[in-house]
C-alpha cells in the first residue's frame, strides 16, 4: 500500500521475493521491477524514520472540508466503504472508522480546527465530484478542501486545470514515508502531481487487483495443486492459469446454453486485459528522464503483441466469462449480475477483480483464497499488480485553494496519524485477518502488494489509447496502428498544458 514506509515485514518480504527463482525477461524494457514495486503495508512508528514532522500550528477553529466520491453506489458487491478520513459515526462502526475517529479527533485538537466531509454518489457519467470542483475553481467559493477521486477522473480535471499541483505546496513533503513513494514518482508529469496516495487513503488498497479463488470448488472438481505454493515458487503463470481452466465450464441447468446461471473456470472483465498485460510488466506509458510520458507499444511492441495474443485467445475461449464483453448487455449493472453474482454462488473457480469485493464475499459458504496476478511470460523477473483508474482513491487538492499551506499542513498531520493507526488497523486487522480469513491468502497480499505500480496509460487515456486493450478481439495491431497518431497528439498537447501552468 505505502510504498517507503520502513518497515522490518516490508524488509522480510522483499528479502523472500529476492530468493524466489525468477529471472529475467527477454525484453528489459518495459519492466521496471526495482524502482516500480510498494511495498507491503504493515505497522510502522514515525520515531524510527528520517520523516519530516509536520508543523503544529493554531489554526483558530477552521472547518476543514473532505469531499469523497462514494465507491460502490448503485451496486451491491462494493460494502463497507465510510470514507477517506471521514468515518461513520454507527454503533457498530468497524475498527477502521474507530481509528480514523481517533485520528482526527488527534489533528483536530492539536491544530485546534475542524475536520469534515461527505461521501457523494450518483452517475458516474455525471461525475459529480468533477462538476463540484469545476464550480468551486470557477467561482472561488470553496465548500471543499480535500477531493478523493479515481486517477481517471482526477486525470481530467488536472488536464482541465482545475487541480493544485502538489509538489508547489510547500507543508507536504511527498518524500515522507506516509506518502506512496512509487505512486509520486510513476503519476507526476513533467515533475508536476496532482493527485497521490498514501496511509491518509484506504480505498487505493481496494482498488489493487487480484485473482481469487475458490477453494471449496477447487476440491469439488478434484484439484489437488497447492496454488499458494506455485505462487511462491514464481510458477503462477498465464499458461499455467489456463491450463487449470480446461475442462471447468459446464452447463449446470441442462438447457443446452452456456450463460451467466451456469458454472465458470474464469471469470473477468474487458479491464483486465490491461491488467494481465501489466501483469506481464508491460506498461502503457513509460517516462523518459524529464518525467516525460512515452508511449510504450510505439517503442517495443514485439512483447506487447505476444502478450494480447495469449491473453486474447484466453479472453475468446468458452472458459471465460467477460462481464461486459457485451453478451449480457441486458443488465445494467454486468458485473454485479454475472462473474461477481457466480463466485458469490460457488460457480466460478477464479474471478480476476479489485480487493474491494472482499468484504462482500466474507459471508460465503464456500472458503476462498487470494493469489496474485498471474505472470504473463513463465520467465519475466516479478509478479506485477495495478491499481483500478476507478475504483480506488487518490487525494487531490483544488487549484487556488485559499490558505493552501494551512491545508497542507493539516493533510500532512493527518497522513501521519494515520499511518500510526490506520494503516496497521486496515491492512493488519481487517484486510489480512478479517477479509481474507486465512494465513496463506495474507501471505499472498504481501506478494501482492509488494509488486504493484501505477500507469499514467489508463489514467489520462490520451486519443482513446487504451480501447486497444480493452476491445477483445485479435484485431489489436490495427487498432493501435490508428490510435498511435491521436494518442500521441493529446499526450503532447497535455504536456504543452501542464508546462504552461504556473
């Protein structure tokens, strides 16, 4: 989850991964293992960092005020999300709001202000959380200070200038180990960053993307494989994945159809075929030693090719079923009413999705297990896991925010405070021991996290670039072929924009 904090389980992790028997891939390019993987979460004390404190000021009853998009509005497989910072206030409030209670009660007291938000939902389409912030820039009247967003969203409202680059604010220091060091580093642009993540977020870990597996299922059909050990000897491979699948889909009702009632190898989404691509270490845009973005497939698209081949031909085989591949258009939430509804059931051996359904499945019958994205090549260097454009968190700041160093410094205070509490009460408590329910699937977040990067490719979209990974069909070298000069035409032109901004 954070990426710097120093931690003595993050140290112990790494040391494992380092004696996995993993080796390189053939093209070195488009991995970046070493500078591009987090490191797991867990408890850290600030005393033992070279962390620079907040400072302590008065800032005389202030009302600091949190806007947070609400994740999981309108569908039933996201639960349990309160807000970043903000907390609900129910008697039966789960640990994670007791401690953010306790955070801002701390950095309330102590900075003697106010701290409070609200979680907004709606459309997405609409995106209300934009329209807000659009008016706030526009007419100079602030009803928020702090915006939780999707890197997708927050990505167009930067490109529409209406974000505070965060590096200009002087009371946040992004080198602090309360701040993701690979999401600083992977999302600025041109040295400029508008949006991040850290300990002050819990939703960005929700939003990291897995493979899940039902066990109960998997003894049913008689598989014996340990897959927690195939993962840990580096041996979780696409191949691998499909050569489990054969033989699982079957037609339960005996009506002659394969549909979304019957039983599944695999479940996914159009999305994740990007995923898997990353999986292989492939990003979609790379950076040049300005902080520059570069399109990835225009440099080396040899690997790229050979990975959409694999995953493609996988995607188009009768054990997989895409909730929105178009097949089941007629519900109006696929996800909900298909891959999510049939691991719910016990009909699905593996769903490929964000941590955020985890809280949703802890009521099943059957047991399930967590496992990392699967390799894409047997020989690449590491496993490689992304974090959803949309479904997950990253805090952002509005442009010409009055008294921004004073808001800088409470977010500061805050992202502080909650790596001292939150983050062990999240991923220690509640992700590790209350959602995953088992000791080899914790081990496995650790992996997990351990190995996650950020992609400005999804995030800014640029020329619609990223319709190539998601339309699954073969056809992948012309449609790039046809995007190369758009994409690389609103890439230049956000650049251009982003320079020219103060």
């Amino acid at each position: 989850m954070k990426q710097s904090l120093p931690r003595l389980l993050s140290l112990l992790l790494a040391f494992a991964l380092a004696l996995l028997p993993l080796c390189a891939c053939e093209e070195a390019e488009p991995t970046e293992s070493n500078s591009g993987a987090s490191q797991a979460p867990s408890v850290s004390q600030t005393e033992s960092t070279n962390d620079i404190q907040p400072e302590v000021i008065d800032l005389g009853g202030r009302t600091i005020n949190v806007l947070c998009w609400h994740w999981g509005y309108g569908g039933n497989s996201i639960v349990g999300y309160t807000g970043e910072i903000i907390y609900s206030t129910e008697e039966n409030a789960s640990e994670i709001d007791v401690q953010k209670k306790a955070v801002i009660d701390d950095v309330s007291d102590r900075y003697n202000c106010e701290i409070t938000g609200v979680i907004d939902g709606g459309d997405p389409s609409n995106d209300v959380i934009a329209n807000k912030v659009r008016e706030m820039v526009t007419t100079g009247t602030y009803d928020y200070d702090v915006v939780f967003q999707g890197s997708g969203f927050l990505s167009n409202m930067a490109k529409n200038g209406l974000l505070t680059d965060l590096n200009t604010i002087e009371s946040i220091h992004l080198e602090n180990s309360w701040w993701d060091q690979n999401a600083v580093k992977q999302l600025s642009i041109g040295n400029k960053l508008f949006y991040v993540n850290g300990d002050i977020n819990t939703y960005d870990d929700l939003g990291t993307w897995c493979v899940l597996f039902n066990s109960s299922l998997k003894d049913r059909l008689g598989i014996t494989e340990d897959f927690f050990q195939t993962a840990r000897d580096g041996d979780w491979t696409l191949d691998h994945l499909i050569e489990l699948c054969q033989g699982v889909t079957r037609d339960l009702n005996g009506d002659g159809t394969i549909d979304e009632h019957d039983q599944w190898a695999f479940g996914t989404e159009t999305y994740n075929v990007f995923v898997e691509v990353l999986g292989g270490g492939l990003h979609v845009i790379e950076k040049d030693d300005e902080d520059l973005p570069i399109i990835s497939v225009k440099e080396h698209p040899t690997q790229l090719y050979a990975a959409l081949d694999k995953i493609i031909d996988f995607y188009t085989s009768d054990e997989v079923m895409v909730a929105d591949g178009g097949k089941y258009s007629q519900y109006s939430n696929p996800w909900d009413e298909t891959v999510y509804k049939a691991f719910m059931e016990g009909r699905e051996l593996f769903y490929m999705c964000g941590m955020i359904h985890l809280a949703a499945f802890r009521d099943m019958e059957d047991k399930i297990g967590v496992l990392p994205i699967p390799k894409t090549f047997a020989d690449q260097d590491s496993y490689y896991h992304t974090v959803s454009v949309n479904n997950s968190s990253y805090l952002a700041i509005p442009l010409n925010l009055p008294d921004i160093e004073e808001v800088g410094t409470v977010i500061e205070a805050l992202a502080m405070k909650s790596q001292q509490l939150v983050t062990p009460a999240f991923y220690d408590k509640q992700l590790k021991y209350r959602d995953v329910r088992d000791d080899e699937s914790a081990e496995m977040l650790d992996l997990i996290f351990s190995t996650r990067s950020f992609d400005l490719g999804p995030a800014y979209n640029w020329g619609n670039l990223m319709s190539a990974y998601y339309t699954i069909d073969p056809d992948y070298a012309s449609r790039f072929e046809s995007l190369l000069s758009p994409a690389e035409t609103a890439m230049e032109e956000c650049i251009v924009n982003f320079e020219s901004m103060e």
